[in-house]
C-alpha cells in the first residue's frame, strides 16, 4: 500500500493525561494525500517506536506500536501519583510520515529538552526555530530567547561526546524550508 498511494502519510496525535487515575491516552490517525484518480486512500501499516519519557529523559515505558488502521486509541496506566509523561513519538525515524501535534511552544521546548531521541530533539527545536523565524520576519516578533537557549543548551550537552550534531542543532533553518513553511 505505501507503493500503490503518493505522498507522505501524515500521523496526527492527540494525548489526553487522567491525573487521578494516572493514565495517558494516546489518540493516533492517520491521513493520505488524495490526488486525481486516486480518492479514496487507504490506511498504510505505519510502524511507530514510542515512549514515554520523564521531564528529564528518563525513559517510562517503551511503545512499540503499528497503526495499521485510520485511527487507534491506546491507554497507558502508570503507577498511581506519577506525573504526566511526555510522548516521544516515531523514534530512530521509524517510519517516513510527518507527525502533527497540537503543543504550544512551551510544550514543545519541555519535550526537545527531555527528548532521547537525537532526531526527534533536531526536528521538535528546527520546527521551532522555522516558527519563531517566520514570525520575526512577518509579523516583527523577536526571537524567543527560551528557544534560543534551549537550542544552546542542547548543542552544549552534545558537544563533547558528538559535535557534528551539536553544530547541526545550532543550524539555522535554510531559506527555502522556510519558504515552504510558509506556503
């Protein structure tokens, strides 16, 4: 089915916390581009490496999961009084899709800085980066100086043991990925 389908599934996840019950339910869908000849897309097995992780990226539980439908529900009941666990989600890239989120920028910057996977941490701080740089450039807002020091402080942490990804999360976006968020 990935073969037979153009473009790049797109994964959306939504996280709804219980507190009292100490539970995470995690909703997933997914969505295939429809072209000409081609209306009705058909879900794609999507293998999803998850976790859920600390505030400080220790790792809760492992989530091995395969969305073969359009959409699933899975629920995670974590020990009674534990905190709200951040979801990492598409680990080792392992799946081609894009993952849509609705997260503010704090969340955002909490989950980039507790991120254990090197990937993901790049991808959550350039999503930001192209954000905030659209932003200053269109609508004459300054550049968030959380952003920025996350982006430092997550290049430093790296820079003895791997300084190419340490220079490569102090990458700028290029102008034309930012022309293409804007579009």
């Amino acid at each position: 089915q990935w073969y037979a389908q153009p473009g790049t599934p797109k994964v959306t996840l939504v996280e709804n916390w219980d507190d009292k019950a100490s539970e995470i339910t995690i909703e997933l869908t997914q969505e295939t581009r429809t072209l000409d000849g081609q209306s009705d897309p058909r879900p794609v097995p999507i293998p999803l490496a998850a976790a859920l992780i600390t505030e400080h990226g220790e790792l809760l539980q492992d989530l091995p999961i395969t969305l073969e439908s359009a959409s699933e529900t899975i629920g995670v009941t974590l020990p009674t009084g534990s905190q709200r666990p951040l979801v990492s989600i598409a680990q080792g890239f392992s799946a081609p899709i894009r993952v849509e989120r609705d997260m503010s920028q704090a969340e955002q910057l909490r989950l980039a800085s507790a991120e254990r996977d090197p990937f993901n941490r790049w991808d959550l701080l350039q999503s930001l980066l192209k954000v905030s740089l659209l932003n200053a450039a269109y609508d004459d807002a300054a550049v968030d100086i959380d952003l920025i020091n996350a982006v430092a402080k997550s290049s430093l942490a790296v820079a003895d043991t791997d300084p190419a990804y340490a220079a490569l999360l102090l990458r700028l976006p290029d102008v034309s990925e930012l022309f293409l968020e804007k579009t």
